[in-house]
C-alpha cells in the first residue's frame, strides 16, 4: 500500500511539473477539437491522426490537448458515449478529463473546451485546430454524428471564441481548419479578431487530412517557431500527404495572414460595389455571371456530386474585372493575405481564399446564413439580387437592396425556367444542325449552355442519360446555339458508357464526375481528360455533399478488385417518367483505365440544358439522332 501511495505522489508530482515546466518555455500548446464523425466510425482517420499526435511528440517539446467526440464509434480509447479529453505530450496520450455526452456542434461545448484546455495547460504559443468534415461559409464545420449532423457555423465558432478571449487575451497565432472547404473569406474575416493567422483548404480534403508529424519535425527543430514557419511547414506536411496517397491533383492549403483581412475587405467592398452598379444595366448581368461561374469553384458544384456555392476570391474579381476599376487592388490585399499555400495541378490558378457565390442556392436557409456572415454589403446585394430572381421566376423587377425580403420565403426549386425566352425555338434546320436562337430577354437571362445525351436501351423500352457536354457553339452576341457534338464519350474498360458531368473546364484538361456503385455503395467517381494526349486519368472517389451541406471526404481511387456498377438517370421512353436503370458489375483489374471513344451505332436523343443567371435550368425538347459508322445524323426535335 505505502508503495502505491508513492507511486501515486510520484506521478502527481510528475504531472504538475511538466505542466509547470512546460508554461515556462517556449513551447506550443495546439488545441485540436476532433468531430469523429463517420470518418473515424467507419475509416477510423481520426485515430489515425492522434497517432501521428502522439509520433509527433516523441522528440519535441509540442503538446497536442485533444477533445473527441460527434462519432458513433471509435478505433482508439476515446468513448462514442462521452466527450474525452487526452493530453498527448512525450510520445505517450493520456485521458485527463472525461464529460459528459454533448454535441460537437454546440457552440457551448467548444466553449467549455477551450475554456478549461487553456486554463489547464497555459502556454507561449497556442493553435486550435478543428478536426472533421467541413461544408464552407454556409454549413461550416464539426458535423456531430450523435446530434442530427449539428455544426458549427462560423457565427457559433465566434461566439465561442468571444466568450473565451479573457482565457486568452492575445488570441490564438494560428487557427486552422483539418477540414473540407473551410478556406474561406467569409471563415478568415470571423477569425482576424482571434487569431494571427489562419489555416485552410478552399477545396475538399483527402481522408487523411494533415500530416501531425510535419508538427512535430518544425518545433522539434525550433521550439519557439513562430506560426507563420509552423504554417509553412502544416501547408508543406499535408502536400507531400497527399503526394504519397496519390491524392494531391486536387489538394489545396493556404496559410492567411489575418491581420490584413480588413484591408481586403475593404477592397473588395469597393470592388462589389462597382460590380452591383453594372449589374443595374441588365445587359451586363449576364456577361458578369457567365465570367464568374467559369472561375474555379470548389466542392463538386454539379447536379450528381451536390453544391457547396465556394468561388475562388481572385477567380471572381478577375471575373468582373471589366467592370470594376478596384479589381487590381483586391487581388493585391489577397496575395498580401495569402502568405503561402500549396495546390496540386487540378487548381493551377487558386487564389488561396473562396467566397460565397450562388452558383444554384440549395435551399431556403442559405441566404439567411449568407446575409449573416457577408463581408461586403454591396456583394450581398448583388447576391441578394439574384436570388430574387431564382425566387421570383427568373426576374429580379421589384427588387430594392434597400428593402429587407425574406429569404426564407424564396421557392428555390422550379423545374423549367421561366427566365429563358426565344427568337427561334429550338429546332433542326435544313443542314442536319440542332439549334434556337435567344430573345434579348433570354440572352440577358442565360449564363450557360450544355447538352444532354440520351441512349435507348436494348429493349427500347427506357432511356439512360449518359450526362452532359459542352460540345454546343454559342454566340453571345447573335444568341444562336447550336450542337456540336462528336460522337464520342467516356466508358468502362468493359465499353459499358458512363453516366457524366462536366465538373470544370481549362486549357490543358477538363474535369469530370460520373456516380457508380463502388462495393455496392453509391459514389462519385472523378477524373481529368487531358486535351493534348486525349488521356483519362482517374483521380479519386468522393461521396459529394449531402443534403444537409456535410462535404465528404474524398477517397482513394478504383483497387484492383473493387466491383464498380455504372449508375444512370432513366426515363421511359414513351412518357419520359423516371426509371430506374444500373449497369452491368465490372471488377476492377490491374492496368484497367476508362476509355474516351465513339460511342456505338444506334439511336440517341439530344436536349440542350440552358442555364440561367439565377441558378435555375431550362431544358429544351429532345431532339432525336442516329449514329451510323461516326456519323451523326439529327430528326426534327420530338
């Protein structure tokens, strides 16, 4: 007994001194607040992550203070029944306090977190890092699977951090985001009064998320780094992450200098400001919205994977550079802010930061969550503007930024937009072409154009969508629109055509998406067809964004037996009411690529999908064709 009692004196004494010890150096303390989530219930990546914690300290005087919770099930010590809190410090993780259940979500449990973890274990440097999925201005982040999906939005995060600013008065040197599209400017303006720097990804991260080790390797060299070295060193660990996961195409990190986000605010006011007055003209407003949605978006935004609505900042202002004369000055605050940041090939030209913009507004809410954390009161109302007219059937007459409307009284689902009008309904002419031309009204309303290709099936009893091209031939200035289709299209190794969406087009390589069922569970199966060598190369699975703005992660690619079923919008061929159609199973083989080919003889329907400026589609007849031998030959549109 008296030996145990020793023992236990000895290990007190031990705690309080290496607590002691540690606040009187330099060290960091990082606050990580981890939201298992299905990420760890099912992949167990946050169990991962703490063992490179745990790895990371080894050698170096950082202590990770780590709270988990939001999953139904963990692949470590942490209890799905309650909120643990470990200190990992020394190579070793430790359960020092245990809570009761609560949801991840709440701002009050992120309060009580950082209440007591600074109170507890005060520190030289202090990070906070939030851990899970993330869904970007409007969702936010830390989505409680033990709570219906409850998040922290960016106004609960502040608010958190409010309430705890006497725990720490200079606020934190960095705050950064292992999480989903969480790089936004929206997120970073919340942020510039609470800490020094941010860290963020604008697009969807890989399940393996940072690399904690790259941590360790910078304080252990230098135990007082500064925050902007140890940003440096997070954006270079979770890149070369990526590299070695073969997941690093899409991959995106920024480390932002919060202290000059007033200033590109500023700037950007000013910018939005000269942006909304054009738009009074309503001959400019769709020559602005078409320019912006061709700039680099984030998070899928597309009819199979779901929308996220982020906007690269410096894609967008150059978008409405003819217009404003205070582009430049916002590009030169952002590169100001965006001190460093890494991204793989499939974003070349990510500015660092996103913005909000409603590429199709997904539901009542989003406005209001918008109109709450907006940066710029004349881009609101140039937001505001054209959800008015998304809810108001494709006009925006009557609208007064001025005077408040409800946005929680838009109706932002109408199937066949009243907003596209024709000179010349669409048609096949004397020379085998499918085309309309756009009355002004139409024109002025419609920001883009894509087709819509349908096979019959053996039986002829169905049609499957095979998905979407851009092979249409606009002129913006006459408004005529006529297909150009080639013929060729994206397949299975087995010749099996794929269900596609365009995702996003550049100069060198377009980008595409097509839901399969991978081991019988729905996803989405993304790759890049390169234009010089016609190469498909395959990039990654990702399961989207669900209905309630949770951003998956995305997965590694196909594996050598994975058993993958195509999957496809069906109709009925005679009344085009929805079917239900899969495809034939294929199992995955070594050196398997898909392949981009004429598609076989047969019968096809044709339709042109005509987007509007409000987020709102127009779907015009189909018009019937027949492949013989590559030759494409139209019927009269049914």
């Amino acid at each position: 007994m008296k030996k145990f009692i020793a023992i236990l004196v000895a290990l007190v004494l031990c705690m309080s001194f290496c607590t002691s010890a540690f606040a009187d150096n330099d060290g960091w303390t990082i606050f990580v607040y981890i939201c298992g989530s299905n990420l760890e219930s099912e992949d167990g990546y946050a169990s991962v992550n703490m063992q490179e914690m745990i790895d990371a300290t080894a050698n170096s005087s950082v202590r990770f203070i780590v709270e988990t919770g939001g999953a139904s099930a963990w692949q470590n010590d942490a209890s799905p029944n309650e909120l643990d809190r470990f200190e990992i410090a020394g190579g070793t993780s430790t359960i020092v306090d245990r809570q009761p259940q609560a949801s991840m979500g709440d701002s009050q449990t992120l309060e009580a977190f950082l209440r007591w973890g600074l109170t507890t274990y005060p520190s030289a440097h202090n990070g906070l890092v939030f851990w899970d999925h993330g869904g970007g201005s409007i969702t936010g982040v830390c989505f409680d699977d033990n709570f219906d999906s409850q998040s922290l939005t960016l106004r609960t995060i502040d608010d958190a951090l409010n309430n705890t600013k006497d725990a720490l008065p200079g606020g934190f040197d960095f705050i950064g985001y292992d999480a989903c599209l969480m790089g936004t400017l929206e997120n970073a303006n919340m942020l510039s009064s609470h800490a020094k720097y941010m860290i963020g990804s604008q697009e969807v991260e890989p399940g393996t998320g940072w690399n904690y080790k790259a941590i360790g390797e910078a304080t252990a060299a230098d135990p007082a780094v500064d925050a902007a070295t140890l940003g440096k060193a997070i954006c270079d660990g979770f890149y070369q992450n990526c590299v070695d996961n073969d997941e690093s195409a899409g991959a995106t990190l920024a480390l932002i200098d919060l202290s000059k986000i007033s200033a590109l605010c500023s700037a950007f006011e000013a910018y939005a400001e000269h942006l909304y007055d054009a738009t009074e003209d309503e001959t400019n407003f769709a020559p602005i919205c078409r320019a912006i949605v061709a700039a680099e978006n984030f998070g899928g935004n597309n009819r199979s994977e779901g929308y996220t609505n982020m906007v690269d900042l410096g894609g967008l202002v150059d978008a409405g550079s003819k217009w404003s004369s205070n582009a430049q000055p916002v590009r030169d605050a952002e590169n100001a802010a965006v001190v460093y940041q890494v991204r793989g090939g499939n974003h070349p030209n990510a500015s660092g930061l996103s913005v909000y913009y409603p590429l199709q507004v997904q539901g009542s809410k989003e406005l209001s969550v918008f109109r709450d954390v907006a940066v710029s009161t004349h881009y609101l109302a140039l937001v505001s503007k054209i959800a008015y007219g998304f809810a108001n059937g494709g006009s925006w007459a009557g609208y007064d930024p001025n005077t408040p409307w409800d946005f929680d009284s838009m109706v932002p689902d109408y199937t066949q937009s009243t907003a596209i009008t024709f000179q010349e309904e669409p048609t096949v002419d004397e020379n085998d072409v499918y085309y309309f031309v756009l009355s002004d009204k139409g024109l002025n309303n419609t920001v883009s154009v894509e087709a819509t290709v349908y096979m019959y099936t053996d039986d002829k009893k169905n049609v499957i969508s095979l998905g979407t091209t851009s092979d249409v031939l606009a002129d913006w200035n006459t408004g005529r629109i006529e297909d150009d289709f080639d013929g060729y299209w994206f397949s299975m190794p087995d010749g099996q055509n794929l269900f596609v969406k365009l995702v996003s087009e550049s100069d060198d390589y377009d980008l595409y998406t097509s839901p399969v069922m991978v081991n019988d569970e729905l996803t989405n199966l993304r790759f890049a067809w390169h234009h010089d060598t016609g190469e498909v190369e395959l990039l990654d699975l990702w399961d989207g964004v669900g209905d309630n703005g949770i951003a998956a992660r995305p997965d590694q690619s196909l594996k050598v037996g994975d058993h993958i079923i195509p999957a496809y919008d069906a109709y009925d061929a005679e009344t085009f009411e929805p079917s239900e159609f899969t495809g034939d199973e294929y199992i995955w083989t070594d050196g398997d690529t898909l392949g981009f080919g004429p598609l076989p003889d047969g019968d096809y329907l044709y339709s042109f999908c005509i987007n509007d400026i409000f987020g709102g589609s127009y779907a015009t007849p189909n018009a019937d064709f027949i492949i013989n031998q590559g030759s494409i030959s139209f019927n009269a549109a049914a």
